[in-house]
C-alpha cells in the first residue's frame, strides 16, 4: 500500500467500550500513525493503491496466560464491513462500503479544532476517477467539530488563490483539467458543508476542494439572492443540513456519522451533464444524506432522498423525504454504515422512528 507521508504525528489512546455501544474503530489504534501534512491526505484506490475488498471483521477479548481463567468477548460478526487491515480509516463508522473499480478514496487530516488542538480526519471522499466525478462524502458531527473557530474561506484571488482549488491529494491524471462549474449556471455544491467545519481554518479551506463538489440548483443549494432569496428556506436539502447541526447540538448526541452525496452511477439517475471533454461531470438528479446518531440509548439511523429540483413551490415537511438506511441502499447501490456488526446494522438500518428524530 502507498501512502503519501507527512511530517505530522500523533498517537490515539484505546478508549472504553462504552455500555450498549461499539467504538468506533478509527479510535482503538495502539499505534502511531503518521498524518499528512496541511492539505495532504491518503489516496487509498483499487486502480492505484490496493484492491478494496470486503472482509470480515471479528473482534475478540485478550484471554488470561492462566489456562484456568481463560475468557472470551463474544464474537461479532461483521460480513460486509470494509478492509481496513492496512487503513484504518475504512474502519471508520461513517464509511460505506467502498465500490472499488475506478474508485479513488482520499482521507483528508487536518487541524480539526484550533482552540483545542485536537487533529485527526476532516471528512473522506470517494471519487470515481472513470467520470472524474465524486460518488460522497462522509464525515463526523460532534460538539468539538461544532464550534466556531474561524469563518469561512474566502480566496485572496490577487495573490492566486482559488475558491474551489483541486485536490492535491489526488493523483493528476484524474482531477479536472478545468473547473467545469463556472458559466454552467449550477453551484458549487458543497457535500461535506463549509458550515460544518468551521473548527479551524485547516478544515474550513478542505471543504472547498473540487472532490467535495456535486452541481446543485442554485435553489436547491440555497444560495439564490435579491428578490428570490426568500426562497432559500424552502429547499428541504439546506433544511436538512441546518436540522443535522441542530441534531449535533443536542445534550444526548455523542456522534453523529454523515454520509452525503449525489447519484452519478445510473442514466436514470443522472439529470444531464455540465463541461465538456475530460472537464464534463454528471449532474445528479436526486440528492440523499445517510445519517447514524450514537447518543446515550446506543444507537439509530435515518435516510434522506430528495430530488433536485431548480425551484420549491413551498416548504415540504423534511418528515416526507425520510426512509430507513436499507430503502435508502435499494436507491442509491451503496452499502451505508457497513462496519456496524451485523445485529446492529441490521437493527438501525431496517428501521426508522422519526418521532425519535423530531419530524
């Protein structure tokens, strides 16, 4: 496996497994791992990298040198979760289950709080390089990653900077030679929010990158201005992004795992297409949010598919665009939160109480 190295360490502590829950597994490293520099991430891509094939994950309890007083955890059984022998971000709660073939995964690691110090991964993007096009991002939702620490990025364009900049974690001969979004008339729709990472600087200018982009109406996005602007409130996607962080805040909420993204994979599915030559990307025709909440009663799950619209006649109750994890999949072709074990996969993705949820 290659791994693009920085000059950054830090090492992340075993932490108890907490009463009615599992870990997530990207904290339960005992070794030193060594982060990227500012910017930098891991490329991890069947094409490039290593095959990205599912295994089966059993965790079991160290057991007594005594013969006498030797102890066994249960087994938990994992059938589909991903490989993350060598990368343990595929362990990761929010992750789904990675397509492999053209796919290309980039972890991006950053400074995640400037006030508390604390590092780690930003969000993770899976990017088909066959289209040039990003399939999700996922990414995490805790009180720490809630906090306002700085504001959003805003390009210095005397001195060159970009506003949407390519992903120098990805190898060249897959990003888009040009930005395919400018006079297209679509935004530059962020899937890990700018809203989101607002912790530190670092995080906040990672969101910009052209990976974290699907086109959106600008209604759909929520960005249209003057004498529309009104209309903002209606699109049920910026709704939804606002209810997540609403969500987040909440005393009981520990975590919440997010996994975001539009449909590329399917002409049914793919409304039409923006730029041209190896600069043209689809531009998705339904839009769907996969959501995990870990809080103190363990754990729930909740989806979201909504179409993308150019226009909202009112506001739509966010109650009518829910479905449980598994209808969400039959949609999509992704397997969301695959490194539950199984029991509780099955549990919390085969059900949804939107009472629970507030809707």
């Amino acid at each position: 496996m290659h791994i693009r190295r920085g000059r950054t360490f830090f090492r992340t502590h075993p932490l108890p497994l907490p009463k009615g829950g599992i870990p997530d597994m990207s904290m339960q490293l005992k070794k030193v791992i060594q982060l990227p520099s500012l910017g930098e991430g891991l490329r991890v891509g069947s094409a490039l990298l290593f095959p990205l094939l599912a295994m089966a994950l059993v965790f079991t309890a160290c057991s007594s040198d005594d013969d006498d007083n030797k102890s066994h955890q249960p087994v938990v059984k994992n059938a589909n979760a991903n490989n993350a022998r060598q990368t343990p971000e595929l362990a990761r709660l929010e992750m789904p289950h990675t397509k492999g073939g053209s796919s290309v995964i980039i972890v991006h690691k950053c400074l995640l709080n400037s006030n508390s110090g604390e590092t780690g991964v930003n969000y993770t993007v899976e990017w088909d390089a066959a289209i040039r096009a990003q399939r999700w991002s996922c990414y995490q939702m805790n009180k720490s990653l809630r906090q306002a620490n700085t504001s959003r990025y805003y390009a210095n364009t005397k001195k060159g900077e970009e506003q949407y900049p390519h992903d120098e974690n990805l190898a060249y001969e897959y990003q888009l030679p040009s930005d395919p979004y400018k006079g297209s008339g679509f935004d530059h729709g962020h899937i890990c929010p700018s809203g989101d990472r607002l912790s530190s600087f670092e995080a906040n200018y990672q969101t910009f990158f052209l990976t974290n982009m699907q086109p959106q109406y600008k209604a759909f996005n929520g960005s249209l201005t003057g004498s529309e602007s009104y209309k903002n409130d209606w699109t049920p996607w910026k709704r939804l992004e606002n209810k997540v962080r609403n969500w987040t805040d909440q005393k009981n909420t520990d975590t919440l795992y997010v996994c975001k993204g539009g449909t590329i994979d399917s002409k049914e599915n793919i409304m039409r297409s923006i730029g041209s030559g190896p600069s043209q990307i689809p531009v998705p025709k339904y839009f769907f949010m996969a959501i995990l909440c870990k809080n103190s009663d363990g754990y729930k799950a909740i989806g979201f598919w909504m179409e993308h619209k150019s226009s909202y006649a009112n506001i739509e109750p966010l109650s009518s665009f829910a479905t449980n994890i598994r209808t969400l999949e039959e949609k999509t072709g992704i397997d969301f939160f695959c490194n539950l074990p199984d029991d509780i996969e099955d549990t919390v993705e085969n059900n949804v109480y939107l009472n629970s949820w507030g809707l």
